[in-house]
C-alpha cells in the first residue's frame, strides 16, 4: 500500500510539473513552428536550404508530439465512461494495431462469447492498448506474436459472497522480455530502456493511471527472452449500480 501511495504522489507531482512546462513549451513550439513554415515557402528556389528547413520541422513536430504526451499524462481532465461491448469493439482495435504495428507481428486475438459490458472511456481504453501493442513490437524487432484475450473473471471467493466481477484482458508478446530490475520500475514515470528520442517513459505510467482511475487493476509478468504479459482487469457494468447509470447517462449524451 505504502508503496501505491508513493507511487500515486510521484505521478501526481510529475504531471504538475510536465504539464506545466509542455503547456509553456508547446506554446512556443507553435511559434517554431509557424516560422519554419513561412521560410520554407519563401525558400522553394534553393533546394539543400529547402532540405534543411524541412527536416527542422519534421524535428519541431516530434517536440510537439512529445509535449503532446506529457499533456495528455498530466491532465485531470475527467475521464468519460461510458458502456463498453467487446465483440463491437475489438473487431475495429484489432484492424488499427494490423496497420500500427506492422507485418512482422502476427496478432491472435482471442474473445469469450457473451462478454459482459464494462464502463470505461473508449478512447481512453483504446489508447492503453495500442500502449502496451507498441511496447510490445518494440520488444520484438524480429517479429513476433501479440497475443490478446479477453475472459471474464467472476469472483473465486467463499460461495454466496458478492463481489466485483471482472472482465479480463491480456496482452502477451513473445519478445525479448525484462530482467527483474527492469519489471519492477515498468510502471514509474520517466523510466524507459529505450534510447534518447524513442521512449519518453511515459507510456506505462499511462496506462497505470487510467486503469487505476477505471476501478480496474494491472499487473505485469515477464520472462527473459521469452516475453510478457499484462493483465489488466475492468469491473463489469452491474445492473443496476450506480456506475451503470452513469454509463447509460453517458450513453445518451453522446452525438448522434
Ligand atoms: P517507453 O515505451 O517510452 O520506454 P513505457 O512506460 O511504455 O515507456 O515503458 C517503460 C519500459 O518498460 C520500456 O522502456 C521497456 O524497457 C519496458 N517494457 C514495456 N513493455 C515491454 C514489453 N512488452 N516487453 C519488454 N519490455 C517492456
């Protein structure tokens, strides 16, 4: 527990400080921006400087992107659950992480009949998951497997105790795997193995966030150069609970 809390305050401390240097830097990433485009144009005559400038930009627009992710990683801005049905959803998940990761990766994806509907934010859910799929390719550049199955998972307690029910989800890859130092800090801020301008370390910290502000739970296990495997569970939508109003309310808010 004491560690969660540890963890929690060091997230809530890096967002503060991340989002309030990419607000500023992003501001002035834009002005960067604008100005390289407006020399480009008057430049189409000279070639190489053409060159440069174009290569300025496309530097400026990783910077952006970056400041983008620490935005994202530090807001507050409230999540939007609303109710998730799985058999609509993954069809489409499945499509973008084909074109995402590549043909090296072969994806298997494996779906329980009858799934129950959890509440989560839909984008928000997607994004975790093509987190964890990247990482995944990353840790396999020769090609490999992703393998995602989703199960329900309904309370193992003494028989007659009502609990929480669960639906499942894990995302295994059959790459290079993580020595136990490595698995123990996936999930901490700004921890990355990957070298300087490919990883921000952010990614996982991410994840963990939004699963946690979800009701659900993520865990990690890996083995060296064997892979890995994330399980991460969402509550299901309970009749009648609070949360499934909320949902519903969600529901119909949306645009037609
Ligand atoms: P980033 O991808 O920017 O490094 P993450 O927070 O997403 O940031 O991941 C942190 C680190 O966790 C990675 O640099 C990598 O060392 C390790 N990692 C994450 N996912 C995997 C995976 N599927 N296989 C092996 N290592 C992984």
């Amino acid at each position: 527990l004491e560690l969660n809390l540890q963890h929690a305050s060091k997230l809530e401390a890096m967002g503060r400080l991340t989002g309030g240097i990419a607000h500023d830097f992003n501001n002035m990433l834009s002005i960067v921006i604008g100005n390289l485009d407006l020399v480009k144009g008057a430049l189409l005559g000279n070639e190489k400087a053409h060159r440069r400038i174009e290569s300025a930009i496309e530097g400026a627009h990783r910077c952006a992107e970056l400041t983008s992710r620490l935005l994202a990683f530090s807001r507050r801005s409230p999540l939007q659950p609303k109710a998730l049905n799985f058999a609509n959803f993954i069809p489409g998940l499945i499509k973008l992480l084909e074109r995402t990761l590549g043909e090296r990766i072969t994806i298997s994806a494996d779906l329980e009949a009858g799934l129950p509907e959890v509440c989560v934010d839909h984008a928000q859910f997607e994004a975790a998951l093509i987190n964890l799929a990247v990482n995944a390719r990353d840790a396999m550049p020769g090609g490999g497997t992703l393998d995602i199955r989703i199960r329900r998972r309904d309370p193992t307690g003494p028989e007659g105790v009502e609990d929480v029910r669960f639906v499942e989800i894990t995302v295994a890859d059959s790459g290079t795997g993580m020595s136990p130092d490595v698995l123990a800090r996936v999930f901490e801020p700004f921890f990355t193995t990957k070298e300087a301008g490919k990883g921000t370390g952010l990614g996982l910290s991410m994840v963990y966030g939004f699963v946690q502000q979800s009701g659900g739970t993520i865990v990690v296990d890996s083995t060296p150069h064997q892979g890995t495997r994330f399980l991460v569970t969402m509550p299901v939508l309970a009749e009648g609970s609070p949360r499934s109003e909320e949902c519903a309310a969600g529901a119909t808010n949306e645009p037609p």
